[in-house]
C-alpha cells in the first residue's frame, strides 16, 4: 500500500531523488522452458510493464509498431507500456495465446511453462509488474516501446544471474517473507535496466528527464516529489531554486512541457487516485495529505483532471477487488 505522502531522503541530485520513489508491485513471474518450435502471444496488460530475461537460448519479440528484435542469451528486454506481443522461436512459428498454454503453479506469484516441439532450448524468466508511484507512470509515458539491453558485462551478467536464482528460489520454497524478496529482486533488474538506457539514450535528454537533470528546474520538481502537500505557487517554487518568477515560469514550462501550476496538480492528483484505488484512506484525511484544505475543494480538482469524482474511482477499484 502507497503511504501518502512518502518521505525521501535529499540527495544530491534531483533524479537520483526520483528514482528512488519506484518501487514496483509484481503481478506475476513465470520461468519458461521452451523449445523450438515454439511461439507465445502475450496479451496486453494495461498500466503494467512486462520483461524478459533470456538466460539460453534465443527467442524473437515483436510488439506492433516496432521492428521484431532477435533476443540473445542474457539479454534483458522491457516492455514498457504493457502492450501485447508475441515471442517466438523463429518468425514464422504459430503463436498460442499465453493462458492457453498450461503452466505448473508453484505459488500465487509465480508458474514454471514447459512448452514447444522439442527442439532446441530456449529458457526464459518474464513478469508482469507495475510500478506504484506517480513518478514510474511519469517515467514510463517517456521509455520506448521496447526496451532492449544487451550488453551485459561479466559483472551485469553475474549478479542478474544471482538475481534470478533467488527469485526461482523464494518461489519454490514459499518462506516467509519471499515475495518481498521476489519483488525487490525485481526493482533492482528492471531499474538497472531503466539507469542503462538513461546513461546511453539521446532520448533520455529530452522531455522530463531533461528537467530533472536541469540545476534549476529539477530542483523545483525534486520539491515538488518531496512534499506535494506544500502551499507551493510558481513564485515560492522560483525563490526555492533562485530564479525570477517569470524566468523560472518559462524555464520550467519549456523543458518539462507544461507549466508548474498545471504539473503540481496532476502530480497530486496522479497520488490521490493511487491512493482511492489502493486504500481505504478518507477523502479528508486524501485532501489534506495532498495540500487542500477543503474536502470539497479536493475533490473539484480531481473531477476537473479525471472527469469522475474520486468517490466514483474508489467504487471502481472496490468492485474489481482492488482496494484494500
């Protein structure tokens, strides 16, 4: 459960700051030991991310709108946005639809597939997982649709693959406190993989990820993350990283592509409908942990960004199970 609002520590720079807040929620992780020849189709899965981990073997991915991409043992492959693809041995393979093919349940959180047509091997780990913070939606809208690395070094490669041996691990013997265990072991590979593609990617200087990297403008956002409940204006925002209030308002409306009034109510907003969707916090309790000071006033500003009542939203998340 998303605590509100989560306290992180000042670091030394304001994008070190915000991938500190992604922590992901697993859905699923599957083991798959797969052989030629053999396809999968993966549905689409809405607000969650997907990725694979060819630890023998290779395989073929394609996902619509992207040029299919060979994937080699020990390469780690993302897709982002949760958009469904196919995998396969070689492209001309038939492809079955992935909850038609049986797998052996060995927990809530994870299944072993024995799939193909007997051929040469191909072993995969794969999950389904989501990130529970606004600033991994934030990080996400600006990823590629897929995700490729595959220059893992002898040092990357040994530690994914004690990664993955623990996560087979705490699956098959169900201790207590595995699937924390599970779940963290996927934060560091899937992040890992993320901190790559911001290192190398020209993409990754542009847009939001610029601005957290800006001296003035990421520190403004780094506020913004820390304590979304302030009584922040663009004047108080442009004197907390030394700028005029017209300068700053420019500055930050240029990099970030919308202006810092606009920003710090979809931020909270984003926060609040985590919130309704993940807890039964009240809506006062909501309102004033977000820097409202009315319950009303709260929720004419979530109509406003979402078009529904937060109340609507809660009963949503309550009807599909959702809500804890």
């Amino acid at each position: 459960m998303t605590t509100l609002p989560r306290e992180i520590p000042t670091l030394t720079d304001p994008l070190g700051e915000t991938l500190h807040l992604l922590r992901l929620n697993g859905s699923f992780y599957c083991r798959s030991e797969l052989t030629a020849p053999w396809g999968v189709e993966m549905p689409a899965f809405d607000d969650y991310m997907m990725f694979h981990i060819v630890t023998a073997g290779h395989c073929w991915l394609e996902v619509e709108g992207e040029a299919p991409r060979l994937l080699q043992q020990g390469s780690l492959t993302l897709v982002p946005r949760g958009n469904g693809h196919r995998i396969r041995s070689s492209p001309e393979v038939t492809v079955e639809p992935l909850f038609e093919i049986p797998v052996e349940r060995v927990s809530e959180r994870y299944e072993v597939m024995r799939y193909g047509g007997g051929g040469a091997l191909t072993q995969l780990t794969c999950g389904v997982v989501s990130f529970d913070h606004q600033a991994g939606q934030q990080l996400i809208a600006q990823l590629p649709g897929i995700l490729q690395i595959d220059s893992l070094d002898d040092e990357d490669g040994s530690w994914l693959q004690s990664s993955l041996r623990f996560i087979a691990r705490e699956a098959r013997e169900l201790r207590p406190g595995g699937e924390t265990v599970i779940t963290h072991l996927a934060d560091i590979i899937i992040i890992q993989a993320i901190r790559s593609w911001i290192d190398t990617a020209p993409e990754a200087n542009r847009g939001w990820l610029a601005a957290l990297r800006d001296n003035h403008v990421g520190r403004a956002l780094a506020a913004i993350h820390r304590q979304p409940e302030k009584d922040w204006t663009v004047a108080s925002l442009a004197k907390e990283v030394g700028m005029s209030r017209s300068g700053f308002s420019a500055r930050f409306t240029q990099l970030v592509g919308e202006s810092a009034k606009h920003y710090l109510t979809q931020w909270r907003m984003q926060l609040a409908r985590a919130q309704l969707q993940e807890s039964s916090v009240s809506l006062t309790r909501l309102a004033e942990g977000l820097g409202y000071r009315s319950e009303a006033a709260f929720c004419r500003a979530f109509k406003r960004v979402f078009g529904v009542p937060p109340g609507r939203v809660r009963q949503t998340a309550a009807n599909t199970g959702r809500t804890k």
